[in-house]
C-alpha cells in the first residue's frame, strides 16, 4: 500500500513538473508572438507613413515605388523564414535602406526632371532668337515693299496708260514665319514673358502682309494680262488701221491732184505732226498716239468733216482706239486705288511686328 502510495506521488509530481514546464514554454511562446506582432504592427504603420509620403511627392514614380517594396519584400521573406522572435535592429536597417535609397531616387528624378525643364527651356530660348532674326528680316523686306508699292501708285498717278514701275521683295520669309509650329511659338513667347498679344499680333501681321503682298502680286499681273496688254493690242491695231487710212487717202489725193482740198490738208498735216522727230517717242506711247491722231480724229472730222466717204471709217475707227484707251485709264485708276488702300493697313501691321522684335531684342544681343 504504501508503494502504490508512494508511484501515485511519483506519478503526480512528475505531471505537475510537467504542466510547469510546459506553462512556462507557452507564455514565451506568447510572449515572443506578441513582440513580433507588436513589431509586425509598427512596420506597417511605418509602410503606410511612406506610402503616403509616395503618393504626395511623386505619384507616377515608378522608382521609388519599386525600391520600397523591393526592400519590404526582401524583409518580409526573411520574417518568413525566421522561426522565432524577431529582430528589431534587422527591421529598422531594411526600412533605413528602403527610405535612403527612395530618396536617392527622388533626388536622382527631382535633378532629372529640372534638367529636363532647363533643356527644354534653352530650346525655346535658341527657337525665340531664330524667330527675332527672322522677324528683323520681315520688318525691312515689308517696309521695302511699302517703297515698291508706292513707286507702283506714283507712276499709275503718273502714265495710268502703262504697265506701271512694279517690283516685290520675295516673300519666302514670310511664308517661313507663317509655317511655324503655332504651339511652339506661343510657348516660346511664354517662356520669354511676351505679352499674350504678341502671339496674336504676329499671326495676324504675317498671314495678312503675304495675303495682300500676294494679291497685289496677282492683280497687277492679272490687270498687264488681261487688260492692260490685250488693250493696248487692240488699241495699236487700230491705230495701225486709221494710219494706213490715212496714208493711203494723203497718195490717192495726189494722185488725183486732190490737194487742195481741207479734208487732205488737214489728214496730211496730222501725219507731218505725227512723225515730226521733235516730238515722236522713242517707243510706243499710247497716250502720245491719242493726242496726235485719235483725239484730233475724231473731234475735226465730227466737226468739220463729217460728209466725207473717208472720215465715217475714220470715226468709227478712232472711236474704238479711244474707248480702250479709256478703259485702260479705268482699269490702271482702279488698280492704283486698290494698291492706295492697302498701305495704311499693311503699315500698321509692320508696327505690330516691329513691337514683337522690340520685345525679343532684350532677351539677345543685337
């Protein structure tokens, strides 16, 4: 009895030895578990603090979003791994790498970024000294062809029966200008603080100075080829006409011993006035063949000749020659007014442009 006494203590003692073990074993299991935890927890508010500081500096950057999370993943794979505790100093080390390294690389992106931006800059800067050359060129070429135009007016004013004293600089520094990228050059007078109308200012001066440069062009050629020239043909084939009329009625009078008569008197003297050398041009003259043999056609034989069989046609034919030499005048009066009109606008727009190249001037050395 009292062995079995004495096995049934044994017995107990060991299962109480036991269950202390065993107790003290599960609270530093615990223990440990909620270091861990506790740690686990910290991390990730420090994750969420760095996301957040991700997300407010550089939303699209890509690397520093990668070199966290490389760093975090590289941790949490050893967290994994580790069957007990956890160690603190390893954990502030991983996030210590993961923040430097993140701010390497948004230093690294910030200095790219503002080398990028000063690049782009200089760009505009050289683009802005292209357009200032350009523009100096513009300003003298129009003021040049205000000159051209103005001889053009004067000599109309002055012989509106000729073709006109007409020249035009070339206008392909104005089609240059025009055919920039319209984006670029508003950007351009941006970065080089232009006012906002100067961008206006300069597209309207360059579309409307080759518009009226180039229709100016068209209708003086379109006023020579289609009125200018084919009339004063017309008028010199008449004219040809009535003088060999004349011709040829001044020998059959002599023939005919007619001389004596007005009607041949007055044809004869025409052709001597005509011809004199002290008054024929050295090259056709339409308003010279007017005064000489057109006008005086058709006023004295109207007056005086009129029953005569030779001066029906006369008339007839000098009223044709003095109907397109009217027209001519009309036309070339038309022409010039057209032109006249057009100065005062071109010369504001070389204003405009002159203002735009007195802004960029600062920005270069002249």
């Amino acid at each position: 009895m009292r062995k079995l006494t004495l096995i049934i203590f044994l017995l107990t003692s060991i299962s109480l030895f036991a269950d202390v073990q065993m107790s003290a074993e599960y609270e530093c299991c615990v223990a440990t578990n909620a270091k861990l935890q506790k740690q686990i927890d910290n991390q990730k508010e420090i994750i969420n603090s760095l996301e957040d500081i991700e997300h407010s500096i550089l939303l699209s950057n890509d690397t520093l979003k990668h070199s966290v999370k490389f760093e975090l993943d590289n941790h949490y794979k050893e967290i994994e791994t580790k069957e007990e505790g956890c160690d603190l100093c390893s954990i502030i080390g991983a996030i210590l790498g993961a923040i430097i390294s993140g701010g390497i690389a948004i230093f690294i992106f910030w200095r790219g970024r503002k080398n990028e931006k000063n690049k782009e800059k200089l760009k505009y800067i050289d683009f802005g000294e292209e357009v200032f050359t350009l523009l100096k060129n513009i300003t003298a070429n129009s003021k040049k062809q205000v000159e051209l135009l103005n001889a053009l007016v004067t000599s109309i004013t002055e012989k509106p029966y000729t073709h006109g004293k007409y020249n035009r600089v070339s206008l392909n520094l104005l089609k240059r200008a025009q055919s920039f990228d319209t984006t670029y050059v508003f950007t351009t007078f941006k970065t080089l603080n232009l006012e906002k109308k100067s961008y206006i200012k300069f597209y309207s001066s360059i579309d409307f100075l080759l518009e009226v440069f180039e229709n100016i062009d068209d209708d003086y050629h379109t006023n020579n080829s289609e009125v200018i020239t084919p009339l004063s043909n017309k008028f010199l084939q008449l004219k040809g006409e009535i003088m060999n009329i004349c011709s040829n009625f001044i020998e059959s009078s002599r023939r005919e011993n007619k001389t004596t008569e007005a009607i041949y008197t007055f044809i004869n003297q025409l052709l001597i006035d005509y011809h004199s050398p002290e008054t024929l041009p050295d090259k056709i003259d339409l308003k010279y063949d007017v005064d000489k043999i057109i006008r005086p056609l058709k006023s004295e034989l109207l007056a005086k000749y009129r029953d005569n069989d030779i001066s029906i046609e006369l008339l007839n034919l000098s009223k044709q020659a003095g109907d397109f030499y009217k027209t001519i005048l009309i036309e070339s009066s038309n022409l010039r007014a057209g032109v006249n009109s057009q100065l005062e606008p071109i010369g504001k727009m070389i204003t405009y442009l002159d203002s735009i190249e007195q802004a960029l001037s600062s920005n270069y050395a002249s």
